[in-house]
C-alpha cells in the first residue's frame, strides 16, 4: 500500500510515572524504543523519525540506526513534540503524519498504513484514527477504555471515558452486548495534516478535553474532523507498567 508523503513520528520521552525509563528498557535483547521503531519500518511509511527530550534515547536511536530529533521538554503531550518535530524538518502544511506512540511495540504496520491512508481519502478531516468493537462488558465500564460514537460518515462525534452511548434498556453491559448493542474502543493511534496539527497545539486545552483528559476532544471542540475506521488487524495494548512489560516480554523472545 503507498500513500504518497507518509511520515511516522514516534514521541519518546525518558520520564514515566508508572515505568521510568520505558523507552529504554531491554525487551529480548533490544531497547523497546527499536521495537516501535521496527514496527514503524515494516510499514510503507518514506520516513521514521523518533522525536524525544533525552540524550540518552538520541543515542541509542542512533545506535541502532534511527534518526532522532531533539525536542523541547517542556511539551505537554506527544503532540506537541510532533508538531516541533515537524517545523525542525520543514514539512508543508499537507503532509501527513501519523503518531505512533513510543511505548506500541506489538502495532502491526498494516494499521499505521491504513489510518495515513483514511486520512488522505478524507479531504475534509483533521486527523484520522482507529477503533475496534468491544467484546468484553467489563471494557465498557472501565475508565482506562475510551469510548467513541461516530456518524454514518464515520466522522468521530465524540470520545469519552464513560460508556457511550448509554443502553438505558438494558439492565448492565453483558445483558446489551447480548442483545446486539455496540461500544467502540478508542485505539491510540493518529494521523494529522501538519497545518491541522499546528492548529491543534497552538490552541488551549477546552473543557471537555480537560474534563476527559481526552486530547482529541480538543479537535472536535473547534468543529473539527476526525475521521475513523475499524482497525484492520487487531492492535495489542501498549506497555505502561511493569505486568505489561513482561507480557510484550513473553510474546517477542
């Protein structure tokens, strides 16, 4: 699949609150960052870049033969180093990048693929991004799985941590997944224009965003697009804390 100007950026930063040093964590033999970035290569992306605040994830990107750029450390979120990244590399205002985040060694590549490639079908939009059903009821209450409704378009309505839509027939959410009712499962990866993206962080947090802690939501708030799609191959969680690290562990030795 081509999709003429496709870039990836991978944020990474040394610093988190549940696993400190992640990105450079060993995971068979490799840091874990090279895993993300190897996913990233397998991909019909032109170009990887991995963007971080540290020295020490420069270095071993260079190491195994990564390009890296240095950025602020003041930024809020990924998005924000994206959006330098992308002024230090001269970028126009159409190319397409697509963020995966620095701690998804499992995605599959087709995803990054197909979600740089719903966004250049879909003029209008402001970024593009993906989901899946869910399946388990336990999801659907759990805070940690975002939820979103989308239009017959598949344009993103909105993202929330509660669980939407509300099935007020039904008396809990195994009794509505049996009856046919359906959730959607946020799945974290983007794809941004690059003016669309210089418009996001140049604006500030809005209040659903902050009442969510849901950044996308920052988007639609501004009245705009955010196209979506169901995720083409399944995409494994991320590793945020040390049981996932040994689960990411176990499936790549």
């Amino acid at each position: 699949m081509s999709i003429p100007g496709y870039v990836i950026v991978i944020p990474a930063r040394y610093e988190s609150q549940r696993l400190p040093g992640k990105a450079l964590l060993d995971i068979a033999g490799k840091p874990l960052i090279e895993h993300v970035w190897d996913c990233a290569r397998r991909s019909a992306a032109g170009e990887v870049i991995i963007a971080t605040d540290d020295r020490r994830i420069a270095k071993a990107a260079s190491e195994f033969g990564a390009e890296a750029v240095m950025t602020s450390s003041a930024h809020r979120c990924g998005s924000e180093r994206i959006a330098e990244c992308a002024g230090i590399k001269g970028w126009g205002g159409e190319q397409i990048i697509v963020n995966l985040q620095g701690d998804e060694p499992l995605m599959p590549p087709e995803c990054l693929d197909q979600v740089a490639g719903l966004l250049a079908r879909s003029a209008e939009a402001d970024a593009a991004t993906l989901y899946c059903p869910i399946e388990d009821a336990r999801e659907v209450t759990d805070p940690n799985v975002v939820k979103l409704v989308a239009d017959k378009q598949g344009r993103a309505l909105l993202f929330s941590r509660a669980a939407i839509p509300c099935a007020r027939e039904h008396p809990d959410a195994t009794s509505a997944l049996e009856a046919g009712v359906r959730w959607l499962r946020h799945l974290g990866v983007y794809a941004y224009r690059k003016d669309a993206l210089d418009r996001f962080v140049s604006r500030a947090p809005t209040p659903l965003e902050e009442t969510e802690r849901l950044e996308q939501l920052r988007i639609l708030e501004h009245g705009g697009v955010i196209q979506v799609a169901e995720a083409c191959r399944r995409i494994p969680a991320g590793v945020d804390t040390p049981e996932d690290l040994e689960r990411v562990r176990n499936q790549l030795m």
